[in-house]
C-alpha cells in the first residue's frame, strides 16, 4: 500500500493493490487484523545503498546471490536517480511480522481500497480515528481493520536482512 506515495505506475497506487484492487478491498474487509508495510516505510534509507549491498554480499554466497539477482534493478535505480539502490517491499514486511519492535511510526486506521476511481483506482484510503474522513465510509465511524506502518527502524531492518543471509 501506499501513504501518500507516488511510485511509476501511478500517483495513487502500490502495483499489487493497482493490479487488483477488487481482490485487495476483500481482504481488507475480510475482518482480520492486518498491517500495512507501506512503500514509504520501504524506501529511502531503508533501501539498499552501495555500502549496505556490499555488506550482504560479504556475508557470503546467499548474501551475495541476494544482491546479484537484483542487478537489472539496482542499475535501474541508478538510471533513474544516479544512485544504485534496492528497495526491497516484500521483505520489510516480512520482517515487520517477525519483529514487530521495528516498527518506528505507525497508525490504526479503517483501510478501504478504490475500485471505481478513473484516476485513483487501486489507492488505499485511510481513515483514522475521529479523522475528517469518517463521513465518506458511512454514518457510523469505521471500525479499525489495519495497523499503517509508515517508518522502519532501518538499522534493524538492515541487520535482520543480514541476519537473514549470513552463513
């Protein structure tokens, strides 16, 4: 999901949510409690800069496969933004639910997915406790379906990926 986030598929969607978002909206209803690892929480200083791939791939063969597999990626960020890096989404949300102490910033929410936006489709719509946005899900407000996570602790995040690797 996304928080605000702009990404190169849309300015309001995550590609997983944007591709499906009808599948994405029944699990959000689904009524089990869910956390949302955001891009934002995966990005910047949380990606992969030159020091810490190196770090991985000196942790031995895992670690240096992890890094290798992902060079078409890592040169494509370079193109982008003249910095190689590698984000890596799926894994900080597997760590989140490994360790849930690296969760840095964070907020319950009712999460709703737009299916129907010409512009918008696929966005996650959060709304928080006695926010503004209560009247757009309903008279009564929405009860709380996710946990938001917006911010890692990125060190930690770094070490449980080394962690992960290491020989």
């Amino acid at each position: 999901g996304a928080h605000p986030y702009h990404n190169p598929h849309t300015v309001c969607a995550e590609f997983n949510i944007m591709v499906d978002p009808e599948a994405a909206q029944i699990v959000f209803s689904f009524g089990v409690p869910i956390t949302l690892v955001t891009l934002e929480a995966c990005g910047g200083a949380a990606e992969l800069d030159d020091a810490a791939m190196e770090r991985m791939r000196g942790t031995g063969e895992i670690g240096r496969f992890c890094v290798d597999c992902n060079r078409t990626l890592i040169e494509l960020a370079r193109a982008q933004g003249g910095v190689p890096s590698l984000g890596l989404p799926d894994p900080a949300a597997l760590a989140v639910l490994a360790r849930p102490e690296l969760i840095q910033e964070s907020f319950p929410a009712h999460t709703r997915v737009e299916t129907q936006g010409e512009f918008t489709r696929g966005a996650t719509v959060f709304c928080k406790p006695g926010n503004l946005y209560s009247p757009a899900f309903g008279d009564e407000p929405a009860p709380e379906n996710s946990l938001v996570v917006t911010g890692l602790d990125v060190a930690g995040f770094h070490q449980y990926l080394l962690d992960r690797v290491a020989e």
